[in-house]
C-alpha cells in the first residue's frame, strides 16, 4: 500500500526532478532500480558539488532503500541535504518521491538513500572542504 510522504519537504531542498518515461524501464514495463540510482547519484552530486564548490565524486553508497515502485508518467523529485561534511568529504541523505498524478501535490516515498562524495582538484586529487 503506498503512503502520501511530506514531512522531509520542510527538511531538504529539491535537487532534481523529471518524469520517468518508457525508456527508463525493463520489457515489463517497470522502471528500473538502477535509472533510480542514477538520478539520485545526480541529485546528491548536485547538493555536494555546490557546497564543496569543485568537482566531486561519488565514493560510497551507504544505504539504499527501495518502498515503492515507480511508474511510467509518474513525475520524480529528489531531495537531499548534507548530513556530514568531513575534511574532503561530504554525506548526502538523499529522499525520492514520485506524484502519480503530476497535477495534484500527493507525494509518494519511493527511495531514500545515504551517498558520499569526495571534493577533488583539477588533478583528480582529493582537496579539503571548506568549513
């Protein structure tokens, strides 16, 4: 059964979001864990390289939890904010929702997930953080 999810809105800033369209699926028709993964490696990529402001990398996924599905047509937001920020890395919480009906607010808790990046200079060295 799904679950209308609003609670994290107030707690994180939108850093991505798209519908998933029939591409994005297997023969069956289900859209794939992995286009899922993608986008949430991007959304955090984005919330990291900012407050890093150089490149980043993605170094380790920590957690990753698929609650629903997500459907064709469904319009998908992710949200993330930093959790911890060490010397040249950053931790991302990263929060998927998906509105079935992209003309009404219901939001559905598809995913959530933990991501680390790592700030690197132009020699692809990792490079401190500022604080």
């Amino acid at each position: 059964m799904s679950m209308e999810y609003t609670g994290f809105q107030n707690e994180m800033e939108p850093a991505l979001r798209l519908v998933a369209m029939p591409a994005d699926t297997n023969p069956a028709g289900d859209v794939f864990g992995g286009w899922i993964m993608a986008q949430v490696d991007l959304a955090g990529a984005v919330i990291a390289s900012q407050r890093a402001q150089s490149r980043i990398v993605t170094i380790k996924v920590t957690d990753f939890v698929f609650k629903e599905p997500v459907y064709v047509g469904d319009l998908v937001t992710c949200y993330g904010k930093i959790e911890k920020i060490g010397n040249t890395s950053i931790t991302v919480k990263v929060v998927v929702c998906a509105q079935r009906n992209r003309y009404e607010k219901t939001c559905i808790k598809v995913t959530e997930a933990t991501v680390v990046y790592v700030a690197i200079d132009e020699d692809g060295n990792p490079k401190e953080i500022s604080k």
